[in-house]
C-alpha cells in the first residue's frame, strides 16, 4: 500500500495546511519512540494517529504541541515554527492531554474560569456557563471534580482545553476508559467543533473512533507511519477482504469455484466465504441454493476496516500490537 494523498488533496493542503510535521524523531535511549514520522493537517479537518499503546502517538502529539523537544526534524503550527515560536503556538491552540490533573477543591465552573485567566483572557462566570454548555456541564457547574463521572471529567477536560478557543485542538486518546455511552457523547462534541471551523488532531487506539470521527488518519507503527488517507481510501485498497457467512448446507467445493471467491472454508456450522465482489457471491449464492433446494440463511456480511488495513500491514492485529 502506497502512503500517498491524490493530486487534489496536495492542492488543497498547500493553501490550507495549518500542521506541518517533517521527519520526525525521538529517542528514549535505545528505544526510537518516534522515527522520521511525517504529515500534515488541513483547516477545519479531524485528523487521526492511530495505532496500538506504545506506537508513538503521544510523543509524536506532544513535541507538535511543544510539550516535548524533537531530535530531530521540523514542526510548523499556524506558519510558526514550532521551535521558535513555542509560546505563540500555545496561545493559538488548545490541548486534552491523556490524563487531566482537575484542580479538586475549585468547582467546575470556578475550573473554568481560572484557566481563562492562564491565557489573559478573564471571564466572568455567565460566560464560563456557556462555555460547559458547549460540553453538556452547565448543570454541573457548582459541582467539585470528585462527584463527576469518568466521562464527565473528560468532558471538563476537553472544555478546559476550549476555554481559550483555539484555532487547533489537540486531544490525546480522549475516550480511553469511558463506556461506550459516555464515548459516543464526546464524539459528538468533537464533531460539533469541526462545524466551528476548528482543526482537530486526536490520537486513538480504537479503530472505530478514528473510521466515525476522521477526515484523514495516519496509522502508526513502532514509530513510524505506514499508512495515511481518508479511512475508506485505505479501507479500499484492500482487496479480497469481505467476508459473507452463512449457516446453510451448501456444496463447499462448488464455493471455492465462483469467479470472485478468493477463499471458502467451514467454521464449525458456518461456511465463511472471502470475496471481492459481495454482490456477485450474494447472486451465485443464491443461485447455487435455489438449484439445490436449500434455504440461503443466517447470512452476515462483513467489510473490511481499518484494523484489517493495520493487519495487512504489520501481521497483527493492534490489540496483539
């Protein structure tokens, strides 16, 4: 697989491209945490790291943000340089770190407004209301961080990171540990902010976060990118990885012979069938149990995704990463 964008996407980067991140690297000693790693982001997009703990995210993430210094290679945020203009950046952007230390004796509200302060930009309570209602906490405002839930608290952390309203906004695997409930919730508001124009750049672990919230992701690997597009592009250049199940008692032999099965084989009661057509298989399927009187049932279809993209890849799924 090819790591490339089309001409059009070029295009559009070079008059929109608010990241851009140059050979990048960094060592922990004899670990090569982040290693020549390249990429950029556009104006108003969501863009993903994705790939297994340990792969490079977060490092990759925090030395954009000017958390941490690089070996080497080169960070442009907003036209600065990243390494001489670190705390202009800062002012511009807007940063959810893993995990958010939440001040325990001020109050969410009170949370809300000291931070505003850290940027010069004071205010008053009725303005820090609105700025939790934006996160769904505006009833929880004169609430203190230890009667929140997990979800909550993430929701405080990402409002924290609002509070200045940055151009860019940096969240780093913002939905670890929450329930799929709480997970859903702050996938919406981080949708919403792409309808304000605000550029997102997340790291993930689940393959699903980054196909329901990207534009665009970079899957990265043992400190490198090995892969970065649109989630379908990727999940396109797939060949031959749709699979169709199905618990009726078919001629397994006959399977293996249709034009677009690459692979056909019994699973216990199942016969699991690998193809690159579904619509053609699905035809020959039915025709095949019509000709020998049986009931086509119990049929699944699944597509490929981006964690079949990571194993093609690398061999391995990213929960074995």
């Amino acid at each position: 697989m090819n790591i490339e964008t089309s001409t059009k996407d070029n295009k559009m980067q070079s008059n929109q491209t608010v990241i851009k991140v140059s050979n990048l690297k960094k060592a922990y000693g004899d670990v090569q945490a982040v290693n020549g790693v390249s990429f950029s982001v556009d104006r108003g997009e969501i863009f993903g790291l994705l790939g297994p703990n340990g792969a490079g995210k977060t490092t990759t993430l925090s030395i954009v943000e000017g958390l941490l210094q690089a070996d080497a290679g080169t960070v442009n945020v907003l036209g600065l340089n990243g390494d001489q203009n670190a705390t202009e950046i800062k002012q511009k952007i807007g940063v959810q770190l893993q995990s958010t230390s939440l001040l325990p004796d001020l109050t969410v509200v009170e949370q809300i407004m000291l931070f505003s302060q850290f940027y010069g930009r004071p205010i008053t309570r009725q303005q820090a209301l609105s700025q939790l209602e934006r996160v769904g906490l505006d009833k929880k405002a004169d609430a203190f961080p230890d009667k929140l839930s997990g979800g909550q608290q993430q929701r405080l952390a990402l409002a924290l990171a609002l509070v200045n309203d940055p151009e860019i906004v940096f969240l780093d695997e913002p939905t670890t540990g929450l329930d799929p409930q709480s997970r859903r919730a702050l996938w919406e508001i981080i949708q919403n902010l792409k309808a304000k124009d605000k550029t997102v750049i997340l790291t993930t672990h689940y393959m699903e976060e980054a196909e329901a919230l990207c534009h665009r992701v970079g899957i990265i690997d043992r400190g490198k990118i090995i892969a970065l597009g649109m989630p379908g592009d990727l999940v396109n250049q797939l060949e031959n990885l749709a699979t169709i199940t199905t618990s009726a008692h078919l001629p397994l032999e006959t399977i293996q012979e249709f034009q677009n099965v690459t692979k056909a084989e019994h699973d216990g009661e199942l016969i699991r069938i690998q193809t690159a057509d579904i619509s053609t298989t699905l035809s020959d399927l039915l025709a095949l149990s019509k000709h020998a009187n049986v009931s086509l049932k119990d049929i699944h279809i699944t597509q490929p995704s981006l964690e079949d993209v990571f194993l093609q890849l690398t061999g391995r799924t990213i929960r074995e990463a």
